[in-house]
C-alpha cells in the first residue's frame, strides 16, 4: 500500500522542468499514485472572469495569444505524463495559495515542486516551494534544479 495516492505536480514551464516532470513520472509509477498538475499564472494580465480564476482549458477560442502558449504548454505537459485533462488546472493568482488551495480541494497528499536552492536576497524573498512547503497541510517534495 502507498503512503501516497495523489500527486500534485507544480510546474512553472521553466527550463528546468523537465527534470521535475521525469522524478514525479517515475515516482508515481513506483507506487501507483495518481497525477494532478497545475500552473499558476502570475505573470500574465488577469481578465474580466466573473466565475473566478479558473481558466477553462476546453475553450477552443482564446482571444489572448499569451494565454493560449500556457495552455499548450499545460497540455503538453499533461499529455506527456498521461493527466487526464480533468486533472490539470491553469489558474491566475499567487502559486503558493492556488497551490495549496488546489491540493486542498482535490485531497493531494503531496505536492511536487521545482527548487532552485536560491541563497543570500532571493532566499529571504521566498521562493514559491519555500512557501508552499510551510503552508501546505500536505507532504511537499522539492525537486532540486539543477542549470544545465
């Protein structure tokens, strides 16, 4: 029996990624855990959407060229590792609390984050898998990044 039985992965289609993309894929085949991915857009003009954050990812129409690059970047993600689109989110706001939010509606028992292991200034910052793994209410893995 597996300690955990949904995954959550975090990406922020960094380079980078593809590392976490293979650790997760490998470690929820080990032991049978189910996937979930989200993205968290927090660089991108937020519309008008009076139904919340989340951005449908079946709406074949998009009218913003940025927004349509994130999801096909989601999907592709999600198409490599086998996530029901169901399963995906793409979502506006700040990482840590729709991270955590998503983890927390879906019941993930843990979360899969990238870490760059950033020292001096930009640790004191914070960084989006420091402060999700101090507030999840969940197992937090922190992938180390490495530059290649």
């Amino acid at each position: 029996m597996s300690v955990y039985h949904h995954i959550l992965l975090a990406v922020d289609f960094s380079s980078e990624d593809s590392q976490v993309v293979q650790k997760v894929r490998n470690l929820a085949s080990q032991i049978g855990a189910r996937l979930s991915l989200i993205h968290v857009l927090d660089n991108i003009p937020m519309p008008d959407t009076p139904y919340g954050t989340a951005i449908p990812l079946d709406t074949e129409t998009t009218y913003d060229a940025m927004l349509d690059v994130e999801k096909q970047k989601l999907s592709q993600i999600g198409n490599t590792l086998g996530i029901d689109p169901a399963h995906r989110w793409l979502v506006w706001g700040e990482p840590r609390e729709e991270i955590i939010r998503i983890a927390e509606q879906e019941n993930v028992d843990l979360i899969v984050v990238g870490s760059h292991g950033r020292h001096g200034l930009a640790l004191l910052l914070g960084s989006t898998a420091n402060s999700v793994l101090h507030y999840a209410k969940c197992d937090v893995l922190a992938v180390r990044l490495r530059d290649d």
